[in-house]
C-alpha cells in the first residue's frame, strides 16, 4: 500500500518551497562559513578556530535538514513533522539495493586504494578502534543529516516537474556548489581536496542514490545510510579513483533503470505522508 508520497495533491508543501529552501540552506551555510572567510581573525577570536567538530561546523552541515524542517512545520505544523519523520521508518529495500549500500560502496573505496597502492582500510590511531569507532557514530549525526533536505524536500519538488535523472544532476551540482566554501577553510579538510573531483563526485553520487530513494517510495533511512558510508572513517583515501569508479557506476546504474529514471511515472513527487496512510506502512 503507498503512502501518499507518489502524489502531490495531499502534500501541503508547495513547489515553490523549493525557493525558500535553497535561500535557508545557502544563507546558514555560506553565512558561517564566509564570516571564517573574510573575518577570520574576528571570527576566531569570537567563536573560536572552526574544525570539524565546532558547533558552527554542524550547524552548517545541517542547514539543509533546518530548511527542511522549518518549511514542514510552516506548512503542515507538529502534525506535519511527524508524519515527515515517519519516513525513516521505510525500511523496505530491495536486496541489489542493500547489497549496494552496505557491500559495493565500501568495496568501491577499497579498489580505489588498491589501485593507487593504498591499504585496504584506514590506518588505525595508536589508541586503537575506539577513536574510529567514535569519528563514526559521530559522522552519523554530521552528512546523513543533510538527507532531510536533499532527498526529503528537494528532490520530491523537482520530481514534480521533471525526470529522476534530471533531479538528481540537479541536486548534485546544488549539493556540490553548497560545499564551495568550505574548500577556502585552512582547518578543514576540504582545504586539502581538489573542488572539481569533488563537484563531479557529488553530481555521480546524487544521480546514484536517486533510484534507491524512488524505489524505497521515498524513504529517508536509505539515503541516510547511503551517506553514512560515504564518510565511514574506516574506510581508506581512495581519491580520485573511487569518483571514477562511481562515474562508471553511476552510467551502468542509469543505463539499468532507464524506464523509471527517465519518466516521472514512479517518481516520489511528496514530502508529508497522508496521515490517514501511516497505519498502513507496517501492513505492506
């Protein structure tokens, strides 16, 4: 039984929420980050030296999922955010897909390492796992959070007018752009990386994610999952060779799916499940 998410004329969030989206998102993000930018002695001094683990740092990885949030309670209220966080509870996935997630993603990494004469995972610290184990759980609550706007408002809105395989190039190069400033930040590791293998990689991983999202009828968790291994700690650097890889994934994965990736017809086009459906999704 559907839940609502596959039509649009229940869902009280209008298409042009997409507007006050991308103005939310880009305002928190780009406003932390290009204060670091062009004040950074004021901005040190005041809030502290910016890392990874800052407040500040969180706050602009969540500005996405603020977004997010703050149109689904505009429209919809308490009731809305709740029938909204109901969609981690779409658990149902194909087998290709989990085995996906869970087993190809990290192979990917590990071929990319292998080839450029890398180790199979991460080097560990000299106090163990544990550190690692804690960089991921924390990881947990830094991009997968990203998900609620990416794939739970963004990409809903745009299936309402276009093909997945256009939503998803679209979302990517968003998502992509979205993280340009961190790349001019000495103290995190973007400053490290190369923006454009970076952009593409976004653009494939956001065209790869799209048909899991559409055929879980617009599940949250697997996205979520879905990021979460694209920044597990334990697995090895394998730049620039896992984007290549992926690249090539990613036109295998669109050339598979090509009924349902050019043609809106099965596209997830709600963000609010009907409330009267939810009983229901346990029943499937």
């Amino acid at each position: 039984m559907q839940i609502g998410l596959h039509s649009t004329e229940d869902d009280v969030v209008p298409t042009s929420a997409i507007i006050a989206f991308l103005i939310i998102t880009f305002s928190i993000t780009w406003g932390l980050i290009g204060f670091y930018i062009l004040a950074p002695d004021v901005a040190a001094t005041t809030f502290g030296e910016i890392s990874g683990s800052h407040p500040f740092f969180f706050l602009g990885t969540w500005s996405p999922a603020i977004a997010a949030f703050a149109l689904v309670s505009l429209y919809s209220g308490v009731s809305g955010i709740k029938s909204f966080l109901s969609r981690l509870l779409l658990w149902r996935c194909s087998t290709g897909w989990v085995a996906f997630i869970v087993i190809f993603l990290p192979l990917v990494f590990v071929a990319g390492s292998l080839i450029k004469g890398g180790p199979l995972l991460a080097p560990l610290p000299p106090e163990g796992p544990g550190p690692v184990v804690a960089v991921l759980f924390m990881m947990l609550m830094l991009g997968p959070i990203e998900e609620f706007g990416w794939r739970g408002v963004m990409q809903p809105l745009l299936q309402r007018h276009m093909a997945p395989i256009w939503a998803g190039l679209i979302i990517g190069a968003t998502w992509g752009f979205w993280h340009l400033p961190a790349f001019f930040l000495s103290s995190t590791v973007y400053a490290n990386w190369n923006f454009l293998p970076f952009f593409i990689g976004n653009v494939t991983l956001a065209v790869l994610v799209t048909p899991i999202f559409n055929s879980t009828r617009g599940s949250l968790l697997w996205p979520m999952l879905f990021h979460w291994q694209l920044i597990n700690p334990f697995w090895p650097d394998a730049q620039p060779w896992d984007t290549i890889i992926l690249v090539v994934v990613a036109i295998i994965v669109v050339w598979w799916n090509r009924d349902t990736m050019f043609t809106r017809q099965d596209s997830v086009t709600g963000i609010v499940p009907m409330r009267h459906a939810l009983p229901s999704m346990a029943a499937e």
